[in-house]
C-alpha cells in the first residue's frame, strides 16, 4: 500500500500543471486527491466538493492564500478546475473541484496507470494526511478525529513542512529510517548534510531550504537525527528516522552514547556475509536509493553497486530484546559493548584462584568475571549496590575534596527524561565532571528548561530545543574532544542563551519559538548599516578629497560618538522608566489605602444605619425602615403607578377628572385583589401555625401578600396599556412606514412580493409598532406626572408618649425578656 500511494503522490506532483507550482499547491493538489471518490462510471466522481477555509485548515494557511497562491495558480496551469456552490439567495456556500491529472488519468490512463487509485487506497491516504497535519474535528454522531502532528503548524512553511513529512512517510519502510540518497553530494551540499539533500530532491527545493524543514520538524518532535557514533567519541555520518513510522511499527529505538559496541549497521544493499536473511525487494526510488527496503538496516547511503566496508556504530538499545542472530562480529560480547578478553587473561589469575587479576591482566576485563567462571557476585554490582545504598540513606555528601568529589560523581546522566533529552549531546562531557559539577551543571540544564518552556507555544519541546542548542556549539568549538574544561565550557557557552538583540525569543540570531531568523536583529542590522551609509555620505559631502585611510577614521569617530550618545540617552531612558515606575507603585499604593480607608468607612456607617430603629413602627435595629413597613410604602407607591399606567392607556392625559376615576378604580380593584389573596392564605393556613409564629410574623406576611399582587397588578396595567397605545394612529402610520422600508430594502428591490420580503417587513413592522407604544407611555406617563398635585407634607409622627402604650401592649419575644431581666 505504501509503494502504491507513493507512485500515486509521486505521479500526481510530476504532472505538468502541478509540477511547476508552489507547495502549498502542491500539498492542496494531494489533499484534494485524497478527498477525491473512488471511479464508479459516474461523470461526477472526481469532483472533490470542500470549503475554502477547510481546505487552508488542511495545509495551515488562511484563506486568502487559498486564493492566491492555491486555486488562481492551478486555474491558470489547468491542474484544477472548480465551481462555486451558491444557495437559493445566492450566497457561497461550498466549492467542487475537479484534480485535472485525476481526471486524465480515469478518462485515459487506464487501471494501470499510478492515479488510478480504488477506495481503499483513497481512504488509506486519506486517513494518512488525517494522522499527519488534519486539522481535527468532532463529528456529530461520529467519533471525534483527533489532530494531525502538524496541526499546530501553521503560517509560513506550514505547507512545505507537512508535504515534506508526507514524501518522507511514503519513503520510509517499517524501521523508520528514511533512505538517504546514495552516490557523490556536491561540494555546496554537503554542508547541509545527505539528510538535507534527500529532502530537497523529494520536494524539488535547495538543500538548505531543506534543512530548514527538517530542522523545524525535529523541534516538532516527528523527525530525530542521530549521528553514527564513532571510536573517537565524535559525530560521524547523520540519519534521518521518522518517529511516528517506527513507533506504528514498534520499532523505535533508543540511540544511547556508549563507549563500546554491540553490532555494526550497514546499508542495506551491502553484500556478502553481512547481507541479511531477506534482502528487499526490487523497487526503488529514482534519485533518492537503489533499495526499497533494507530489513533492520538503518542507513543506507550508497548506491547499490558501491562496495562496503563492515564499520561499527555506537551502541543501539532497543526497548525489547533484540535477537543478535545474524552473525555480526562481536555478537558475544554482553551488554557492555567492550572487547573481548584476551586468550592469556586466564592465565594472569591470582595464585589461589580466586578472581583477582594480576598487575599485567587486561584492563578491559577488570570488573567484570572471567570465561567459564561464575561468581556469586560481580565487583559492578557491587559498586552500583554500594552506590545505591549510600544515595538512599544520606543521599550526596559535599565534597571536601577534589578526590572526594570524583569519587561522588555519576557516570550516567540524571534519571529525569527531559534532563536526558537535553544533556545527551554533552554525555561524555558529563561523565568528565565531578559531582558537585554535576549538580551544578544539572541545576543550571533546569534553569533553562523553564525558561525555554515559557518562551514556547507548543509542550514538550524545551528538551530538544536545549539539545540542539548544546549541539550548535559543539560544531562551533569542533566537538567534545576539543573542550579542555567541561564544567566551564557547559555553564558559560554551552546552555547560556545568546541573545543578539532585545528579543527574548533570540538565541543567536534565530527565533527559539519558531526557528526562523530572527526579525529584531535583521532591523538592527538593518539600522546600523543604514546609519553607516548616512555618516559616510555626510563625510563625502562635508569633506570631500580624503583619502580612504582618513575617511574610515572620521568614520569610526562618527560612529562611536553616535554609539557613546545613544549609550547616555539610554542611561537616562531607564532612570525615567524606573522613576515613573517608582511614582506608579506609589499612587498605587495611595489608592489601595484610599480604597481600605473608604470600606472602613462604609463598613462603619452600614453599622450605624443597621443600628436604627424604624420610622413607623420603632422596631430596634431595622435599618431605618423595618421589612413590614418596607412593603407597606412600596405597595402604595405600586398602587399609584398602577392607577397612572392605566390613565395613559385608556384616558385623556388633559382631562384630570376622567384621570383620577380611572385611579381610583385601580385603586379599588387593587385594594380588591389584596383582601381576596390575604383570605385565600388564611383558608390554606393554619391558625396554630399564624398563633405560634405571633403577630409580627402575621403582619409580616401580609405586608408580602399586599406587595405581590399590588406588583402583578402593575405588570398587567402596564401590558394593557401597551396593547392599547399600539392600537392609536401614531404606532399605526410608524409601523406601516416601517413595512413600506423594508420592502424596498436593496436585496428585496427584485422580489417585493415574495415570501421573504413579506415576513420583513411584517417583522420590521410588529418592532415599530411595539417602540412606538412604548414611547407614547412614557410621553403620557411624564405628563401625568407634572399635572399630579405635588404630595402633602409627611405628617408628624405621634410623640412617643402617646405610643407607649401601644407599644406596651406588644408581647415579648425571648430575646427582649431575657434583656429585661438581665
């Protein structure tokens, strides 16, 4: 199937309207053959029916981009040709679209041909593209389908990243490395790496723009590139390993550092008694390797008719038990990855026999028990026990010394995975460290994790992002054997971040969140040579004649001067930002004290008006006004409201009599309703519960009753008031003016008379109608107000001692009785 759908994207990219374009062209040509039907002799089974805003979802662009640079180019190459889809009132809702190399290839290639691909390959590429950059969605009744591992990708390169994972995919076999290409590189490329070459020939691009995408792709996590690991401990010739591929196939391994060797990986095309059980099959890629697949072999660089050399790699552990089976020198060696011991090294034991070895024995065998002898106990466990026991009791004691602190050190980099991932590159500068080194260099690794992990928007990818940072500058220093002091060289060049301008995000001039060069140095670089082109220009024209050596001197004096003013301005700048940020937190703390003085005060005062006794009643500690007498005003005021409401509505505003008939009508009706509800509440009630509640509680609850329905009444005048207000001349005529407008709105002006333009303009007609009532109440309602006679003076309350013996007469509760006998 991988071979199949490999012919097809390779058949469908070489087509001649295709071939010339752009990649997100490109990429939007496979997603659409990917979307395509399979043939079942219908004119219409090629047309792929989509939106243009899912379509740049699919390749991480918007949908001005679709456009421009995906459907006008394809329209003009006569690689696509489409339709747009419109409703009945002519708004877009869809596009179909024809792939034209699909169509020729169904029309005239026949079953043979690489495009003509049945239904169970278009959903396998399909389901594909879904796993490697779809959008993801949440159908209905479906289940969800989860985002892509380029979902996140989007802007510029979003297209080239995820059409060059898909080539690679297609071209990678089950062990998850991709076949580089084979024969001679030239001189310009090499620079780049084979990796970057084999990428550049599948998307038809340069090599370093390749680079470019694999280097997002590795700090994307889908992509790893080792180095083989040689005897000196140095990188030799890169890889290139498609995760997901060897993960789906549970075939991922771990690439670990190691001094030894276990077996030797060779290309797969190599010959003789390396060659493995089954050699691949005899389809291959043009350009890019002479085998389809190579077995277990992880690289494979050269054409087939190359001679090859048996070479050990660095040491691969693989998750499970790897079966060494093959014949590969060293198969016998253990786990260590060491050389074997020497025929006389049973010779150099002690006298006694025991398991010693002598002064003149093997230092490779030193540790570790003799051929044909089984100890009970081997001296590494031993140490790794000693280890382990004296870390789980006291954990590291400080060194006190330097012999102490060698003796602390550990040899393995630290058990966290993010620290591993991170410091990898480095593991044999680590083991070259001491302990308290150690501790030092770990605990500055964790300092830039987090500062990393804050500066970047996707999870997960400070570790690697740290890993090639510690990759860089071992290229620049010339690698590991050339650093002569580990413990510096880590925690002043290796994970220190270079900034080369004020931006955060820069790390030697390249963006650390995105990968690509960083703009804020480019504009500085910018500034500067254009204010070294002005200061030259102003010597040319001010002093003209001088010689070159001259010239250049005025030059850097000019520039200097202007470096040393900008250096004063910027001393000042910042003392002005630190003064206005020193008289900022103090207005801000004058105005959090102001705000803390004024809830005291609130507080206070809220206190004091809790504090007082009721107007009416004389109730203790109600506020002012008690709940009873509360609901007493409030149903007098609603009383009278009411009685307004209903005068606007259905009386003259200028007729005072007929206003006062229809208040006190309300009034009466009001008052009516009241009494009916307070006996429908004493007939449900029990009169035991009224006695045992008391009359306050009594008084209380009528309060409550008189309210409610003085406030329905209110509403239910008010509604009436309205429906009759809508009925007048005035909401008529602005109601029909508002139909009228609304007919001959510009997208009715065709179809005045239609169904559409009926059911607007009726709408738009009911909402004048409705805003016209309510205008006229409350233009009626504000007149009604003004002719009101301005309310009576309040009059006095009784004087306290005529009240006494009302207030004696109230029962007491048990909290007053307690305070009088107290």
């Amino acid at each position: 199937m991988r071979l199949r759908l490999r012919a097809a994207v390779q058949a469908l990219l070489a087509d001649p309207s295709i071939a010339g374009q752009s990649d997100v062209a490109k990429l939007a040509s496979v997603v659409l053959l990917a979307k395509s039907r399979a043939p079942k002799g219908h004119e219409d089974d090629s047309v792929t029916s989509i939106w243009v805003a899912e379509l740049g979802r699919w390749m991480g662009v918007g949908e001005s981009t679709v456009h421009r640079r995906v459907l006008a180019p394809l329209r003009a190459s006569d690689g696509l040709h489409t339709e747009e889809v419109r409703d009945e009132q002519g708004y877009p809702t869809g596009l179909r679209c024809l792939v034209m190399p699909l169509w020729r290839a169904r029309k005239r290639g026949g079953p043979r041909h690489p495009l003509a691909l049945g239904k169970a390959e278009l959903a396998t590429l399909l389901h594909l593209c879904e796993a490697l950059f779809g959008h993801g969605w949440t159908p209905k009744d479906k289940a969800p389908t989860p985002p892509g591992l380029l979902a996140g990708r989007k802007g510029k390169g979003a297209a080239t990243d995820r059409l060059g994972l898909l080539l690679m995919v297609l071209h990678t076999p089950a062990s998850g490395w991709l076949p580089l290409c084979g024969g001679s590189v030239k001189k310009a490329e090499k620079k780049h790496g084979r990796g970057a070459v084999t990428l550049a020939r599948l998307l038809g691009c340069s090599p370093a723009g390749a680079r470019k995408v694999l280097d997002r792709l590795t700090q994307d996590g889908v992509v790893a590139r080792p180095a083989r690991g040689t005897v000196t401990r140095m990188s030799g010739r890169g890889r290139v390993r498609l995760l997901p591929v060897a993960q789906a196939y549970g075939r991922f391994l771990e690439v670990v550092q190691a001094p030894g060797n276990v077996f030797s990986a060779r290309p797969g095309s190599a010959g003789g008694d390396l060659g493995p059980a089954g050699t691949a099959g005899a389809l291959g890629t043009p350009g890019i390797c002479g085998a389809e697949d190579t077995g277990d072999a992880e690289i494979q660089e050269r054409p087939d008719s190359a001679e090859h050399h048996a070479h050990h790699a660095s040491v691969v552990t693989s998750v499970g038990s790897p079966q060494l089976d093959c014949g590969f020198s060293g198969e016998g060696r253990g786990g260590e990855g060491r050389r074997p011991e020497r025929a006389c090294v049973r010779e150099d034991q002690a006298a006694d026999g025991g398991t010693a070895v002598s002064e003149s024995g093997s230092p490779v065998a030193e540790g570790g028990p003799l051929r044909g002898e089984k100890p009970e106990k081997s001296s590494v466990d031993e140490r790794h026990g000693q280890r382990a026991a004296g870390a789980g009791a006291v954990g590291r004691p400080k060194a006190g010394s330097w012999d102490k602190a060698q003796q602390q050190r550990r040899v393995g980099l630290p058990d966290d995975l993010g620290l591993r991932v991170a410091l990898g590159p480095v593991a044999w500068l680590w083991g070259r460290l001491s302990g308290w080194q150690q501790d030092q260099v770990e605990a500055a690794a964790k300092v830039e994790l987090v500062c990393l992990k804050g500066l970047l928007a996707v999870p997960g990818g400070a570790p690697r992002l740290l890993a090639a940072r510690l990759t860089d500058r071992l290229e620049e220093t010339g690698g590991e054997s050339l650093v002569s002091r580990p413990y510096g060289w880590l925690t002043r060049r290796g994970l220190v971040q270079r900034q080369a301008c004020s931006d955060r995000r820069c790390d030697d001039g390249i963006r650390l969140d995105t990968g690509t060069p960083c703009e804020t140095c480019g504009n500085v670089i910018h500034i500067r040579r254009a204010r070294r082109a002005k200061a030259a220009a102003e010597i040319d024209r001010e002093l003209p004649g001088l010689s070159d050596g001259e010239r250049r001197r005025v030059l850097e004096d000019r520039l200097r001067g202007q470096a040393s003013r900008e250096a004063e301005n910027l001393v000042r700048w910042r003392e002005q930002d630190r003064a206005e940020e020193a008289r900022r937190e103090a207005a801000r703390a004058a105005m959090q004290e102001r705000a803390e003085q004024e809830r005291r005060a609130a507080a206070a005062a809220d206190a004091v008006r809790r504090a007082l006794v009721c107007e009416e009643c004389g109730q203790e500690r109600a506020a002012g006004l008690c709940e009873t007498c509360g609901h007493r005003r409030q149903t007098e005021a609603l009383i009278v409201e009411a009685g307004l409401v209903a005068a606007a509505g259905s009386a003259d505003p200028a007729d005072s009599a007929a206003v006062a008939a229809v208040a006190a009508g309300v009034r009466a009706a009001v008052e009516r309703a009241i009494s009916q509800a307070w006996d429908e509440f004493l007939a449900i009630t029990d009169p035991a519960d009224l006695e045992a509640a008391g009359p306050q509680a009594t008084k209380d609850a009528a309060a409550y009753n008189a309210f409610f329905v003085a406030q329905s009444a209110a509403e239910q005048h008010r509604q009436d008031a309205l429906a009759a207000l809508s009925r007048t001349e005035e909401a008529e005529a602005e109601a029909e003016r508002a139909y009228t407008t609304e007919q001959g709105r510009p997208w009715f002006e065709h179809n005045p008379g239609g169904a559409d333009a009926i059911a607007a303009a009726t709408k738009a007609a009911d909402a004048a109608r409705e805003r016209a009532a309510e205008y006229l109440l409350t233009v009626r309602l504000d007149q009604l107000r003004e002719q009101a006679p301005s309310p009576t003076a309040t009059a006095p309350a009784a004087p306290w001692a005529d009240r006494l013996a009302e207030l004696a007469a109230r029962p007491l509760d048990d909290a007053t009785t307690r305070a009088v006998i107290a």
